[in-house]
C-alpha cells in the first residue's frame, strides 16, 4: 500500500514545490525594533503534512528570515511524523531501519534539517521548540509498523486502522467559508491522497513507550532547543485498546475481569487515560533529567473533546505540573465559538498556573482563511489576556492558497506583530547537555 501511493505522493510534492517557488520572496532587511518588545507567544508550526518547506534548499533560510522580520519569537518545527523522524535519529535507524524520512534525506541530500533550523533559530533570536506531530500514530505500511505489528492497538473488533483526515475535517464543529478550497482543482486520485488510514502505537505497551522516550531525549540532548511539543495526537482514540496485552494489562488490575465492551464505559475511559497520564509523567522526568531548563509544551484540543475522544486529560496534566506551557487549538470559524472555547474551565485552570497560548488556523489547502478572521481572533486573545497565539501552519500564513495575496497578508501580520516580541524568559537559550542516551538508562526501564 505504502509503495503503491509513491508516484501520487511525488505528483503532489512536485505540485507543492511549484507553488513554492512563487511563495518565497526576495529577502529583505528587517529594520531594528524602535519600541519596547512584548513577551506574548507568537509562533507558527512547520509540518511536512501538505507543505513542501522541509524539502526546498532554500525553504528553511526563507522560513526563518520572513518569521523574524515580521516579529514572530517561536517556532514549532516537526520531527516525528507517519513513522519517520525529521532529523537523523540512531533511535529511529535502530527501531525502523531509516534514520529520517527517507525522502527528506533524498531531497535534502541527507543534511540535519534540524540542526539547520535551530542554527537559523539561534541567529534570529527564534525559540525553537521541536514538535512530536503525530503522537501514536502510524501508517500501517510504515517500516515501522511493519517490523513492530505487536506494538499496535486495536478496537474490540480487531481492526487496527482508523481514518485519518487532514485537520479541516477533523474539527469538533466546522464552519463553512466562502472560499472556495483550493483541492477543488486537483486531479481526484490525488486530492484522494489527504484521506489515510493510520495505526496506533499502544501507549501503555514497554517498548512503544521506551521507543516514543528516546526519540524525545535525543532531540532534548542533541540539540539547543527551547523544550519539545506534543499535541492531540498524544493520546488514544476511545474506541482502541483491545488489543491482547492492552488486556492482560486490564485483567491484572481488575481481579481477571475483561475490559467493558463499550469503549465509553466511564471507568474503562479513566483507567486508560490514566495510564497515558502515567506516562506523560515518565516523559516530564526524562526531559528534565536530560535537559532541566527545557519545557514541555503541549498543544491539544479543548479539554472535553480531547478527554472523551482521544483519552487526553491534559487538564490533569496541567494540575500535575507535567505541563510547562500549553497552546490549544481553537480552530474555529465563527467568533462566538471561538469565544465559548476560550473560557472553559479547564482552560482558565490551566491559565492561572502556565503560560497559556491559542492555536489558530490560518487556512489549509481545502479550507482557506481570511486575514480578516485571523486579525478578528488575534484581538480576541489579547483582549482576553492570554499569553499569546500560534498559528496553523506556515504554508498558509501568506501563502497562494490564502485568498489575499501575499503582499498584503505579510503587511497584516507585521500589523499585528509591531513591536517585536522577546523570547520568554522562561525559555530562554541554554546549552545543550551531550549526554548519551545510554547515561539514562533509568528512565526506560
């Protein structure tokens, strides 16, 4: 299935990097900052999901340049994502058999992209916080799940695949636009492409977890980086966990007895998410074993979406101190949902002990964002007094597929983000610690 879908993936690869081509414009000079800097979070994810940015030679420079002079502070770069790591990684090469993407490592001809946007990070006073994108999940013909078909999960009919659909259609409560989304004109077998199946790691099994906590103590050790990021694809859809060691596990808890046969069963939900929390616990002790100024930074979907669909207590988390700053997504588009999402309870808990940022989305290839809103919902924010906003995703800040050009979205933003923001002094630059991943051996037991 995986190789079969190669010739489509470079179709609409090569059409993203033509569309590239005209995104990026010439470098220019930013002026120096006249006026005090504010300290709100002003950050943007960079995914390879839908984007060529990884792939380009000059996309990352580009990136990084455009984001500093128009006074972004973070940035959210991926490095897990469908089975691979974004960087070259001994702990993938020993799991997968490949130390990074593979067509990352063809098209960038085996350079750290990485290393390179924490180099470009550093020059321009950016944090960089690097992003476990895809959590559990996995494609079912990855390498990965290939060589490790016991460490997936499975619903109480075995089946072990769920469809994943990109994040337009995976919104609580989508709204409808007026824009018309730009796959509209791609050939069908290609647009086809945005809707896959995926497995699940089992994150209550050993070896998934030493896996997922050696891939985040390698970046923390490796690089000069702000914390790591986890999202909602840190969790478990509801319906999973029937698998044969999933439980056992249960049964030797429960005096022998099976797991209930509905998966919203109350205490099932909780042992589940509870086990995940467990685990959120082992990965907050391993980042500041191996890096103690580092954060752990977390960016989930509104606390009772997150709980009741993927097992993610994130607000337990938060009461934990297992979470250091929290970004949630309110990818919304009418104002008055936008507004109700912003003043959950979970969500004022979590303000009144972290710094608490808000997700937004600037537009995606099937669902295209006005500046209009975006200015809207920035104001909303900061009017609310959270600490700032991230927005999803690079490609779409002013990109071809916003229905404004790209001149007048770059002047809105540089609008919205005078004066320059500082770093956080909760995250501010600190030398990375060349600890080998073997000095820690405590941590995966």
């Amino acid at each position: 299935m995986y190789r079969k879908s190669q010739p489509w993936f470079i179709c609409w690869l090569c059409l993203g990097l033509l569309l590239a081509l005209l995104q990026f414009p010439p470098q220019v000079v930013a002026s120096p900052p006249t006026t005090p800097a504010s300290t709100e979070l002003r950050g943007v994810w960079l995914t390879n999901v839908g984007s060529p940015l990884l792939y380009l030679p000059w996309g990352v420079n580009r990136a990084v340049n455009q984001l500093s002079q128009l006074n972004f502070n973070t940035v959210y770069p991926v490095v897990w994502n469908r089975g691979h790591t974004f960087y070259p990684s001994a702990v993938a090469k020993g799991v997968t058999g490949h130390s990074q993407a593979p067509l990352l490592f063809v098209s960038r001809f085996g350079q750290n992209i990485l290393s390179e946007i924490v180099k470009q990070g550093r020059q321009q006073n950016l944090r960089i916080i690097p992003w476990f994108e895809y959590g559990f999940m996995a494609p079912p013909g990855s390498e990965l799940v290939r060589r490790h078909p016991d460490w997936l999960t499975n619903r109480r009919d075995k089946t072990k695949t769920l469809k994943e659909v990109l994040k337009e259609q995976d919104l609580p409560n989508p709204a409808k636009t007026k824009v018309p989304p730009l796959t509209e004109k791609l050939p069908p077998l290609i647009r086809d492409r945005i809707v896959t199946n995926q497995s699940w790691l089992n994150p209550f099994h050993p070896e998934v977890q030493k896996f997922i906590l050696n891939l985040i103590v390698e970046v923390v050790t490796q690089y000069d980086v702000a914390g790591i990021q986890l999202d909602d694809h840190f969790g478990l859809p509801v319906e999973l966990g029937y698998d044969p060691f999933t439980v056992k596990l249960y049964q030797q808890e429960h005096q022998g007895k099976s797991p209930p046969n509905t998966p919203q069963d109350s205490e099932w939900m909780r042992w589940r998410a509870n086990k995940i929390t467990d685990f959120m616990q082992r990965i907050y002790k391993a980042v500041k074993a191996a890096k103690p100024k580092a954060i752990v930074s977390l960016s989930p979907n509104p606390q009772n979406f997150a709980y009741s669909a993927y097992l993610q207590d994130w607000a337990t988390w938060v009461k934990r101190g297992l979470v250091e700053e929290l970004v949630l997504q309110v990818y919304r588009d009418d104002m008055s949902g936008f507004s109700s999402e912003l003043s959950q309870p979970a969500l004022q808990m979590a303000r009144r002990q972290i710094p608490v940022g808000v997700g937004i989305l600037t537009g995606l290839w099937r669902r295209p964002i006005s500046i209009e809103q975006i200015q809207q919902q920035v104001k909303m924010v900061r009017e609310l007094g959270f600490k700032g906003v991230s927005f999803f995703y690079w490609d779409s800040l002013w990109g071809y597929m916003a229905p404004e050009s790209p001149r007048d979205r770059r002047a809105a933003f540089q609008e919205l983000f005078s004066p320059p923001a500082k770093k956080s002094e909760a995250t501010k630059k600190s030398n990375p610690q060349k600890k080998d991943l073997l000095s820690l051996p405590q941590l995966f037991r």
